[in-house]
C-alpha cells in the first residue's frame, strides 16, 4: 500500500494547481464586486459631498431647483418590503409545512415545483399582471373592504388609484414567497424523523407535534430564509416600478402611490439630466447596496450560529 | 381532548388552504398571459420583424432573437466559471478566499438578479455535495487503509523496542 504514495504526492499537485486557479478565478469575482462599489462610489461623489449624510433623511426630491434626499424613497423601500413579508412570511412558513407534513409525498413535490416555478416568473410579467389585473382588484375590492372595516385608522385613508403602495407590495409578497417556501423546506426536512416520531409517540396530535418537533428547533432556520425574502424584496425593481405609482411625496396611507429605491433608480436614470440629478440616484443605489449587505450579512450571522459545530 | 383534536383539525385546515392560495396567483398569472396573448401567437410573429405603424402584421423576431444572444452570451460566460466557482466553494470550504466569495455571490444574487452565473454557482455547489460523498468515498477509504496500516506499524515498532 505504501507504494501508492508517489501517485498521491502528484495527485496533490493537481490539486494544489487547481485551487490557486480557483483562487485566482474566486478573487476576480470578489474584485469585481469591490469594483462596483467603488465605481458607484464615484458616480455618486457629486451628491455625497454636496448633501452629505443629510440625505438620507431629506424629503425633498426637485430635479428643477436641484434638492435631492432619500427619505421617501428609504420609507418606500421599507415599508413595501416589511408589508410583503407580513403576508408572505406566515403563508411561507404554512406552505412548507404544508409540503413537509400534511401532504403525500408526491403531492408535495408537485407542489413544491408549482410553488418554486412562481420564482421563475419574469418579474416584467409581474408589473404586466400587476398594473392591468391586479390594481383594479385592489381597487375595487380590497379598498373598500379595508376601508369599511379598518378605515378609522389614518393608514386606511384616502383615495385609491389601484396603483400604490399596497399594489406593489401584494405583487412583492407573491415574488418572495417561493424564496421564503423553499428555504424552510430545507430546514424543516433537516429535522429528523425519530424526534417526530418521538412526540407522536407521547400522545401529541399532528398540531402538537409541529410545534413542538419542527417549528421550535427550526426557528432561527425560519427567521434565516424570511431575512432573505427580505433582501431580494428590498432589490425588487421592475415589477414594484411598474405598479407603485412612482411619485416622491410621503403618503400615510397604504394606498396612496409612493416609490422605492430600486424603482426611482429605474425610472428616472434614463433622463436625469444633470451631473447632481445622476449623483443622487447612484447615491441611492450606494445606499441600497448598504441595506442589502447588512440585511445580507444579518441573514448569514443568523445561518453561521445556526448550524451546528462539527 | 375535544379541545386539542379541533386545534389539530383546525390547523391542518388552515395549512391545507394556504397551500392552495399560494398557487391562486399563479394560476391567474398564466391564465392572463395566456389570455391576453394566446390571440397574436402565430408563425409571422415569431419570424417577422415589427411593421411601420398603421400597417398590420408584423412580429417581434428582434426581441426573440435578442433574448438569445443575451442568454447564450451569457451562458458562454458564465457557465464554465460557474462550475469551477462551484467545484471551489464545495471543495474548498474553509479556504479564506472561499467565504469572501460565497458572500460576494450572495449579494451579487440579489443585487442582479438577471446575472446566471451565481445561480450556476449555486445550484453545482448543491449537486457537487450530494455527489461528492460517493465521489470521495474511495478516497477516505483508501485513507483509512492508510493510517490504520501505519498505525499498524508504528504499535508493532514501539512493542518492538
């Protein structure tokens, strides 16, 4: 057996050949993620410096007189990625349960490819579906329903145009939903079936024995896969611009228009017209790419603690 | 009993309907498309390019044949560098450079989303995992032959002395 060590030493030479190549390869992508920033970095130097950190909370937006601030679109941002996730999170977490436990087998994966092929969707369907199917829904049916039974809260106020604010975030809470499904799938198959078995065992009905054997010690794997619907709905950009309505004023409520980062970055940078007007929307995007890197590395931190050490 | 027996039916039930309401949107979706454009699908539209406006016919050959080329271009980028960013992040998991780029990778994913090589980079990850194990298996073996014969030898020298 001893003699096979020559054959191992080249063999390790291979390998020590292939992995500098797939360091190298590994660098490019992380140089060209480092590139993209500083380029955005410059494009936006124009804006940083004349406003500053004050931007971010500047509600102004006048491409005329040349004031520029984030703070509506920050709000817009947050608030239609936050709505999306209220619904699409618990109707997530069900459906993979759904998948996991209650249906055969079969069914389930039937199920579970209908569910991932909504991720397949071109999301310029999405605006299509949203703006001409949708929004008319929304403002036919749902408003009035919301504003019969909640309307005496200033959130449920003021008129409808279909388009807006709570349009777009149904239209994101759609988008996300198979990330959220398919993350949790994995997480609760994870759990193995003798603890399952275990609590059946000790006399606990189905209900019990999800609470107690999946959704208990799957928690933070949930939290893990909700963050990151979060992250791909703070970057949604076509179909939410198509659907939201596009204008920079503060609204309270959920069904006036309003407008997100990524969507004031796809309407307006074809026609910005001067150097500062440009500079402030690569400020924004800057901006969006710190939001999402934090929410990013929140996701991981959540995963990395998560796993357990071997 | 009563009580538990009804939560336990109540929440089946709810799991049951959600799992239904998640393909309602779908569902609608292609309906709507199917609906709105099934009427123009023709041969010409396929093949031709799109008519001056007023005149009728016409087809969107230039955007069909424009989406591949963006995705054969893209694929012939991305996919031989996908594959061995993926070989390198299942193979190389502790290596330094390896957990800079899984986290490049993730937020490349989400900040371009119509970018195919992350994608790829993922999805081989996955596949080379689960193959890996059968792959590797006659390796660790063979290594294991290995370090029990030289156990073998290294107890029988020091009984030896």
């Amino acid at each position: 057996m001893l003699e096979s060590l020559p054959c191992r030493r080249m063999q390790n030479r291979q390998d020590l050949i292939t992995l500098w190549l797939m360091r190298w390869l590994a660098a490019m992508i992380v140089l060209l993620l480092i590139l993209l920033v500083i380029l955005l970095c410059k494009l936006a130097l124009p804006a940083i410096s004349k406003f500053g950190l004050g931007f971010i909370l500047s509600d102004t937006w006048n491409p005329i007189t040349e004031e520029f601030g984030a703070f509506p679109f920050i709000i817009g941002t947050l608030i239609t990625s936050f709505m999306a996730l209220l619904m699409a999170a618990p109707l997530s977490v069900s459906v993979a349960l759904f998948i996991c436990e209650i249906c055969p087998k079969q069914l389930g994966r039937l199920l579970g490819t209908f569910v991932e092929m909504i991720a397949a969707v071109p999301s310029i369907v999405f605006g299509l579906w949203g703006i001409f199917s949708l929004a008319p829904w929304v403002q036919n049916v749902v408003t009035p329903f919301l504003k019969n039974t909640l309307g005496f809260l200033p959130f449920f106020q003021g008129p409808s145009y279909g388009i807006g604010v709570l349009t777009a975030s149904l239209i994101l809470s759609i988008m996300i939903t198979p990330t959220i499904c398919t993350f949790c799938r994995e997480v609760f198959n994870t759990i193995p079936s003798q603890t399952k078995e275990a609590a059946l065992a000790l006399g606990a009905t189905r209900f019990e024995m999800i609470k107690i054997a999946i959704l208990k010690p799957s928690y933070s794997g949930m939290i893990a896969g909700i963050v990151l619907g979060l992250g791909r709905a703070l970057g949604e950009t076509m179909a939410v611009a198509m659907v939201i309505g596009n204008t920079s004023r503060l609204s309270l409520s959920i069904f006036a228009p309003g407008s997100t980062m990524a969507s004031v970055i796809a309407n307006e940078y074809a026609e910005a017209s001067n150097a500062i007007h440009l500079a402030s929307l690569g400020y924004i995007a800057l901006l969006l790419l710190a939001i999402t890197l934090i929410i990013n590395s929140f996701a991981r931190f959540i995963i990395w603690k998560w796993t357990p050490k071997i | 009993m009563i009580w538990r027996k009804t939560k336990n039916y109540f929440f089946i039930t709810i799991l049951t309907l959600s799992g239904i309401a998640v393909l309602i949107p779908l569902i609608l979706i292609i309906i709507y498309v199917i609906k709105m454009g099934f009427s123009s699908l023709n041969w010409q539209f396929i093949t031709h390019l799109p008519r001056p406006v007023g005149e009728s016919g016409g087809g969107m050959a230039h955007a069909i044949v424009g989406t591949l080329f963006l995705v054969g271009l893209g694929g012939i980028f991305s996919i031989p560098l996908g594959i061995m960013l993926g070989t390198y992040l299942s193979e190389f998991k502790k290596d330094k450079m390896a957990k800079f780029l899984r986290h490049t990778i993730d937020l490349l994913f989400k900040y371009a989303q119509g970018n195919e090589l992350e994608e790829h980079c993922k999805r081989l990850s996955d596949a080379i995992e689960k193959v890996k194990p059968l792959a590797l298996k006659d390796d660790w073996m063979s290594e294991l032959r290995m370090n029990a014969y030289l156990d073998e030898i290294k107890t029988r020298k020091e009984l030896g002395a």
